[in-house]
C-alpha cells in the first residue's frame, strides 16, 4: 500500500487527526493516518458526538486539555462553516449541594484560569428563556466554553495536515503487526503491509482490537449513551444552528443543546449499558452524509451507534420537562444510543504502552479535550515531554489487576455513573473491594480501621479503636466537605504519633528491586542525587524529565553492591526504570510481594530495640541509613527515615512474615501506648512536616528549585537525564516556588483553591489539610516568587468565599530536623 511511514496513526477521528495535524506543525509530516472508514466522516464516535465542550475539570490537566481545544478550533473553518461554536455554557443547580458545588467548581475554573460567573436563576433564564427560573439556584457560566463540529473540526485538523504532507488513508483495516523484539516493524492492512518506525492507536471504541493485534493491553470499555432530538422547541431560532449556551442539568445528569428550532438532549441517567469490543462491527457511513451526525440525525448504519432504548429515556425526559417546561409541548423525534469509552478512574489513556516499545495509545478521549490531547501526543511523542503533564493519563499507571476485563468494566460502569455527580476527591469506588490487602488487614478489621482506596489497596484511614484518644483533646474539626470522610479520631491519631508513637501500613506504596552489575550506573543515569555511596546508606532523591521537570521524587536504599531498593510513586516510575535498563540490570516489582509498616513517634527505639535485639541507637543505627535485621524471628530489612517528621523505621518483610511482624510490634508497642494509626493522621503529619507529595505538590512542569528540592541534586556527579535543562533553568531565577501557608481564620482546605492577591488570581493550593501538633490550618500553593518571602498575605477562594492566608517558612514543624536525628 505504502512504502512507509515514521509515524502510522490508526484512525482517523477527531483524535487522530488532531494528533496528525499536530505533528505537522512540529514539522512530523512522514505521517501516515489509516482509517478503516470513509473520510471525513469516519462512522466512529466522533461522527455522532454533540459536541459540547465544557473547559472546568476537576483536574487542572483535563481542563488544560480542553482549554488547547478551544483556542484550536475557535474561528476554525471549512469552505466558510465554521468548526465551533462559542455560545458559552451553564451548569444550573436544582438543589442546595449543587449550588455549594458549583461555588466550588467556580474556584476550580478560576484556578485553572477559566474565566467563569455564577449567575441567578433570572440570569439563568435570560440566557436560556426555555429554563424555569423557579427551579434553580443559580448557574455556573464559562463564556468560553461552545459546541464543536466533530466531523468538520477533524476534516478542518486533516486539511491543514494533508497540506503539509500528511497522508490519509480511508476504508483501509489494521489486520494485524509484525513484532520483533518488542518493537513493531510492520503494519499489516488490509491494502497491504506498511513499514513503519512508531504506531499510534486511535481507533476509539475499536482500540482494544488494535491492540490486541499487537499485544497489547488497552484497558477501556465502551459503553453507550443515550441521545435524543426533540421537536421544534418554540422559542428558538431555527435560522441558527446553535445561539443559546449549552445548558447542563446535573443534578439529573443530563445535557441540552440547542439544534436550529429542536434540542438535542443527552442523558447519563440511565443504566450504564457495556459492550463488548467483540460485538462491534467495522465502521460504516453515516447514512446521511457527513455533516448530518454532529448535531443530530443521520445516525443509521453507524457501527458505534445502538437502537435508542425509550424505556430508560422516560425519567430524563420527564426530568427534562420539569426543567423546561416548553418541552412538553413537544416529544422525542429520533434518538440514539452512541458508544464511546470510558475508563476505571474516567481519565484518558494515553502514552507509550508497556508491552511493545513503538505502539503508543490515545484513547477514551471525548471531544472536549481531543484537540489538547493530539498537540500533548505530538509532543511527547517528538520531544519526549508534552508541555501539560499527563500523570494522570498515562497508559502505565495501571498495573495489571486493572486490565482484566471484570475490573475496567465495572469500574467503568462507575465512571458512567459518576459522570454528573458530587465527586469528594477522597470518595472511594464501590466495586470491586476489597482487591488489594496487605498482611496486615484482618487485624486492621478487628481494630475498626475505616478503609479508603487507592490503586486498589484497601487503606485505614483511622481507626474506631482509637475512640478514646480523643477524650481530653481539643480537635479542631474541619467545615463539611473537608470533614465529608474524616473523623476527630484522626486528630488524636495525628498528636499520639508526635507524644508516644504509631504503626503506619505503608504497603501500598510502590517498591522496585534494581540489581545486577549495572544497576548503580543506571540509578546514577537517571536520578539527582548521589548515589555512589556505600551499602547501608538510603537517599532521597529524583528522577527528571529531559526538560529539568520532575518526573518522580524516589528513595534508593543500597543494600548491598549491587542490589538496591527503590521506593516508588507507582508504576509509572518502575516503567521508566525498565525503559533505560540493559542486560545488565534486573528491574524487578516487589511491592505485592511485600509489605512495610512504617514505627514513627519518640518511642518507636523503645519499641523496636528488644524486639531486634541488636543496637538499634543512634551512633549504631544514624539517620538515612539501611539494615537487614530480625523482628524476633521476622527477617525486616529496616530504613531509618520517617515521612512524617518523627524518629523511626520502615519495617519491610516478605508477606508471608507480615501478621507477624504487625502482632510483635503491636504487642510491644502497647506497654508504651503506641496506637496504629491511619492515612488521615500521615497526611496531616507530612504537611506540617513540609514533604512534598509527587503528582499533588508537584510534576513534570515543575523544576527542583521550584519545588523546594534543590538538596537532592548534584549536578557535580556527572552526567543524568535532566541535568543540562536544569543548568539552563538555572540561568534565570524561579519565576514560581512552591511555597507553605497557614488559613488564618482556620478553614481547612482540600487543594486545588486559586490563591488571590487582591483582585487577581496569582496561584492554587495542592495538599491541604490540619497541622494537629502546631494547631494551624495548612496548605501548600504555587505562587509567583515575588510572593513567595514569609509574612507575604494574601487570600484563598474556597466555595466562592475568600479567607486570608500567610506565607510562612516551611516546614512549620521542627525545621532543624531533630526529633528524627535523634
């Protein structure tokens, strides 16, 4: 078919093409995009999208995304039609905690820089005359945010590619890849074979079966949503395409645009209803050409589009009525149940995959964000680092227990349901659970631990055990969303650790084996700080991006020559590290195989030392040092740090020793009234402490100096990844720094809150919560340096109300750092 191509795209959707067009304007144009259907209107699920594009996210990331959409297709045309509509959008509320929320997500847009308004219902209604003024609070409006035209945005995308060399390929199938030492050397079609240098899937709801054509694992699921036209609506302008804002009806999970004189009115109400990527059909045309399906109509024939089910549109559209009240005198013209993905925790899933070097992903991408994700891919995939860091996205997040069909299924099902809902940042999934325990978690039970989850892991975030800690205490107690899964027990967990001591299940944090001859050249290549020291010795450190950003802050303790343990953020981390080994180093993934619990607080010695029976003292056991010894009869190997500011150890042992070790420890630890303590207590005890959390306080667009983590770096030890973009950095002083602060009026906060001087937004909270042993309410905040000295006041927006906060010096708890060197 071809003689090659540096680049083959599968598909040619609103993604694809994004991700085309922008690698032609990074001057990528051996380019190569096979589309199984018709161009331009493909019969994917860009060809039946509505389009609608709202900018706020809870994630900065998301919202950077869909702001790059925006600014792409905004006076975007085709032969004078244009590719976007910029009406604005409302999110009304019908009840009081909507109303509250969306005084919080109008902080969210602010932090993210999103011009947005709250407006009362008569401004409601005089944008939208249709809306019931009667029914709501009020609206959340973003002048910015309007409706795309999938297809004709993605011919738009195309165009400008194919003009600079870009090549489009239509009714052509992938059928399958020739794989030679984890790398693809050839795509097979159904027009022939391609030789290619990297491959790029983004065939949406058909990319499972791309992958698997190459091995590899693409964990999303497609499920179909119900979409329906109404008819003529009076009232609106059937001389125009679409003049009204997009109007959405959380509260009912639904969404309204307006089409010429009709609606087109989405639901998420209804039962979530999986496909298999075994059922679905090649694509086909849209029956009625290729402008008919982005607003509605023209749906037949469509392989990503299902009959309409009216039964489970019957409460939406009685809902619907209720909202506007102009629409019963009208009904339901033609609907459909589109397909399209979603994932487990409803991001995208984007990057390089795991099992096969050259075969990258772009999937579970709405229109929202398509354009920002294609101009992120081509970057990343060019330069090796998109400007918008994509942690959150990143294909390799997920282990492998999250790729097995039963848990992207049902926890995509959840995401489905979720779509409109109150989200609490720590809400925990329902199904499935528990997944991943550790030894530890039946004595966890007995103990009334309430369980959060991550990754999985099944996570005490207190326990009910510890009841009467409380008594006697005063506890401050944080305002209802910050206090929505927390309880005063926390607070006395939080003081017991800086009086007496606790036991923390550190298991869920991700842990690497690095062996072999070359493991120290490798760790040394790719991380900060010195690693060149002898065995016994533990190092924070980090590990950056080729821009100087920081890609991950690790622990590397040596443990002998050649073997070393490295404490991990995730997956992602040992994914990198395998990436740059050879056949000299082993990589290894040890986290399920072992578990840790981390003894901290000023009696923790007084504890461990007649269980170990060996000098565990200071002179014989110094800060930041490592030692394999014995538990009694448990064989630990024992880091001395602590992550929330107290003397103490990671105990880790294989998890067959691991009730063991919690039961000797416990026992002990009781004659010196040491408590377990849970995740809630850790939070609050590192932010007092001024550690900084990896993907919350900061990534890949940040640089150490920035950060507050310009002691991990040595860049007199020679070479690593990062090292030259970070002397450049250097150049110029830090425009930003990652600085602490206190709420002065005590308001607990939970991150991502703009930070206000005056008038203008000037930053955004990260990690937030109660520092229990200084009695200060926390926060950390990117701010510009100019504001960044302590005694700097300034103010934080939090549910539409400002509280005063002061820069202070940080840590704001033992700066000199001796209750853990002692």
């Amino acid at each position: 078919m071809d003689s090659g191509a540096q680049i083959l795209v599968v598909g040619a959707g609103i993604v694809g093409c994004s991700a085309a067009y922008h690698l032609s304007l990074l001057g990528v144009t051996d380019v190569l995009v096979v589309e199984q259907g018709p161009l331009p209107a493909t019969g994917g699920s860009s060809s039946h999208a509505p389009g609608l594009v709202f900018q706020t996210n809870a994630s900065q990331t998301m919202t950077q995304l869909a702001r790059h959409t925006v600014r792409t297709w905004a006076g975007a045309e085709v032969d004078g039609r244009p590719c976007f509509h910029q009406v604005g959008g409302i999110e009304v509320a019908t009840t009081p905690q909507r109303w509250d929320d969306l005084h919080r997500k109008l902080g969210l847009a602010t932090a993210w820089g999103v011009e947005a308004e709250l407006l009362g219902p008569a401004e409601v209604a005089e944008l939208i005359p249709q809306v019931a003024a009667d029914r709501v609070f009020g609206g959340l409006h973003v002048p910015s945010d309007g409706i795309a035209k999938p297809v004709r945005a993605a011919e738009f995308m195309a165009r400008e590619a194919r003009r600079r060399g870009v090549r489009f390929v239509g009714d052509t199938e992938i059928t399958g890849f020739d794989v030679h030492n984890g790398r693809i050397r050839t795509v097979r079609t159904s027009r022939g074979d391609v030789p290619v240098e990297t491959v790029l899937c983004c065939a949406g709801i058909w990319g499972p079966k791309v992958g698997a054509l190459a091995g590899v694992s693409i964990p999303v699921q497609p499920l179909a949503h119900q979409y329906a036209v109404t008819g003529p609506v009076p009232g609106l302008d059937a001389g125009r395409e679409v003049a009204q804002p997009i109007l959405r009806h959380q509260d009912s999970s639904m969404y309204f645009r307006q089409i010429h004189d009709r609606y087109g009115v989405g639901s998420y109400q209804h039962r979530a209803i999986p496909v298999s990527t075994d059922e679905l059909a090649p694509t086909a045309a849209p029956g009625s050409g290729a402008e008919a399906p982005s607003g509605g109509g023209g749906w037949k024939g469509m392989a990503s589009v299902h009959p309409f089910t009216p039964q489970d549109f019957k409460k939406p559209w009685s809902d619907a009525c209720d909202l506007l009240p102009v629409l019963g005198g009208t009904d339901v013209t033609e609907g459909m149940n589109g397909l399209f993905l979603f994932t487990a925790d409803g991001m995208p899933v984007l990057g390089p995959s795991n099992e096969v070097g050259n075969f990258w992903a772009a999937e579970a991408v709405w229109i929202t964000h398509a354009a920002g994700v294609g101009k992120a891919m081509a970057e990343w995939m060019t330069s090796g680092v998109p400007e918008i860091d994509l942690r959150a996205a990143d294909i390799r997040r997920f282990e492998g227990f999250a790729h097995s069909p039963s848990y992207v299924g049902e926890r995509s099902a959840q995401s489905f349901r979720e779509v409109y809902d109150i989200i609490h940042p720590q809400q925990p999934p329902e199904r499935p659970r528990p997944l991943r325990t550790s030894p530890f978690y039946p004595r966890q039970q007995e103990l009334g631990g309430v369980f959060l989850e991550a990754n999985g892991w099944e996570r005490p975030h207190w326990f009910e055990s510890n009841g009467s800690l409380v008594d006697g205490r005063a506890i401050a107690e944080p305002g209802p969303w910050a206090g929505s899964y927390w309880s005063p027990i926390v607070g006395a967990e939080h003081q017991v650790t800086r009086e007496r001591a606790a036991m923390y299940d550190m298991t869920s944090l991700a842990r690497a084996e690095v062996s072999g001859p070359g493991s120290l050249e490798l760790l040394q290549r790719l991380t900060t700080n010195q690693l060149d020291r002898p065995p016994g010795y533990v190092t924070y450190t980090l590990m950056l991006e080729p821009t100087g950003g920081i890609r991950a802050d690790i622990t590397v303790a040596r443990l002998s020559r050649d073997v070393f343990q490295v404490g991990c953020n995730g997956p992602r981390d040992i994914a990198w590290l395998r990436g740059h080994a050879d056949e000299t180093v082993s990589v290894r993934d040890i986290t399920g195989g072992t578990c840790c619990i981390g003894l901290w607080g000023p009696r923790a010695r007084d504890i461990l030392a007649p269980l170990a029976g060996e000098d565990v003292s200071h002179e014989a056991f110094r800060f930041f040092r490592a030692r394999r010894l014995h538990v009694r009869e448990v064989p630990v190997t024992a880091l001395r740090l602590s992550y929330v500011g107290e003397l103490g150890w990671e105990l880790y042992t294989s998890a067959e020793f691991g009730l063991r070790l919690w039961d000797l420890l416990a026992t002990e630890g009781a004659g010196h009234g040491a408590v377990p303590a849970g995740r809630g207590a850790f939070n609050g005890l590192r932010l007092e402490k001024g550690y900084r959390a990896w993907g919350t306080d900061m990534w890949s667009v940040h640089d150490p100096d920035e950060a507050g983590l310009a002691f991990a770096v040595r860049t007199d030890k020679g070479d690593f990844v990062g090292r030259d973009a970070l002397l450049r950095r250097r150049e110029n002083p830090p425009r930003r720094k990652l600085c602490c602060v206190t709420v002065d009026d005590g308001t607990v906060l939970m991150g991502s809150e703009p930070v206000l001087d005056g008038p203008e937004t000037v930053g955004f909270t990260t990690s937030a919560g109660y520092g229990y042993s200084v009695g200060q309410s926390l926060a950390y905040a990117w701010l510009p340096a100019e504001l960044s000295p302590p005694g700097t006041s300034l103010q934080v927006s939090y549910f539409d109300r400002r509280h005063p906060v002061t820069v202070v010096a940080d840590p704001v708890f033992d700066p000199e750092m001796r209750r853990m060197r002692c």
